[in-house]
C-alpha cells in the first residue's frame, strides 16, 4: 500500500491540467498576459466547458467528503454516549476556494472566492480560527459590495513549511494546553501561531457576517 503526496489533492491536479492548458491557448492565440498565471479560458469553448464540468465534480466531491466526515462524527459520538440516534439539529456544510455562476450588479458571472465563503443574507457559514482558538458559526448579511462575502477563517501568517522551520513542539504544547490532540510533528506547521488573529479577522468583517455562536475546541483530529 502507498500513500499520495499531499499536495497530489484531485482539486489541485484539475486546477494544474487546465492552467496549463489555457496558458498553451493564450500562447496560441498571441495573447499578451502581464504574467503567465492570469492565463484565461474563454467561455462557451470546448476547454471552458470541460473546465467547469471537471471542477464541479472536485466540488460535489468535497460536499460528499464533508458529508462523510460529519456521519463518521455523530456515529462516533453516538457510539461513545450510548446512543444509537442522535437528532441532528442543524448541520452547515460550507465550501470556500470554489467558483459558481452568481448574479450581482445585474450581470451574470462566474465568481471565485479565494480565502472566503459565501455570505448571502441568511446564509449559514463557518469561520475558523485555528486548532487552539475560537471558531464562529454565523450567517451572512448579504453585502453587495463584498459581492456577498465574507473571510473563510484566520488564514495563515506563515507558510506551512516556515511554520515548522519556526516553531517547536514545546511551543505547540503550551498553546494547546486543556486541548486533546495528536502530540506529533504532523501537527506543527496548525501551531495557533501560524495563524492571524480570529477576533481581528471577526471585527473586520462585522459588515458582512452576524456571529451566531462562538466555538471552542475540545479535540482536533487531523490525518498523519
């Protein structure tokens, strides 16, 4: 049995196939880009079609993922309360880095949101900070400015790589001191360090989003 490299995710390879190839096209059609990675797909062509159809296979399959994760969970739970049925009150499965075809300012458009979440009036969302801080569950107030979005958490202050360059495993342990987690290297580069300061984030996005609960953590799983 082998394992994949990490960085070998469906998403990412999709991704990587298609700019290569749209960057072949912007070459072939002597389009003169900036910089190489604002190479483009032109709508209603052969590769823009099978663009869309390949990404929003990764992303009906990061909804099932989720899906699975979340039924893993409650059996778990289940299982270690002694109950076999537990009621699933509300449940919010929430994507961020997707694209989906949205209407604003009266135009139709393909939107991309990189680093957040869709923020629509009355829409559901989470924003986490990192594995020793607050996470929030909220729902959107609809800005149209922001083009109905919000942050999809802290996001880094350093690079996964530069985290583990920087940081200890003693300086793991204190920050996750009355937290259960795995005390591994596998964890140092998700250090609460690493990450922005959630309550900063959650101030500067007030306009876009209505805090409906603050999370604390308990246990983090992460795979190793």
């Amino acid at each position: 049995m082998t394992r994949r490299p990490r960085k070998s995710g469906e998403g990412n390879r999709i991704a990587q196939n298609h700019i290569a190839i749209a960057r072949e096209l912007c070459e072939r059609w002597w389009v003169r880009l900036p910089h190489r990675d604002l190479a483009y797909l032109v709508e209603d062509t052969p590769e823009f079609d099978a663009y869309i159809r390949e990404m929003r296979w990764a992303q009906h399959y990061a909804l099932l993922n989720r899906a699975e994760m979340m039924d893993r969970v409650v059996a778990c739970f289940g299982a270690w309360v002694g109950d076999d049925d537990l009621e699933r009150v509300e449940e919010i499965s929430c994507h961020h880095n997707y694209t989906e075809r949205e209407r604003h300012f009266g135009q139709d458009v393909w939107l991309s949101r990189k680093g957040a979440i869709h923020a629509g009036a009355g829409v559901p969302g989470l924003i986490p900070g990192s594995m020793g801080t607050a996470s929030y569950v909220v729902v959107g107030k609809g800005d149209r400015m922001s083009l109905e979005s919000a942050p999809h958490g802290a996001g880094r202050e350093y690079s996964r790589t530069r985290a583990r360059q920087t940081f200890t495993r003693e300086q793991l342990r204190e920050a996750m001191a009355g937290i259960e987690y795995r005390d591994t290297d596998a964890f140092l580069d998700e250090i609460p360090a690493a990450y922005k300061d959630i309550d900063q984030v959650m101030a500067d996005a007030a306009s876009l989003v209505e805090v409906r609960h603050v999370l604390r953590q308990v246990v983090n799983v992460k795979g190793d």
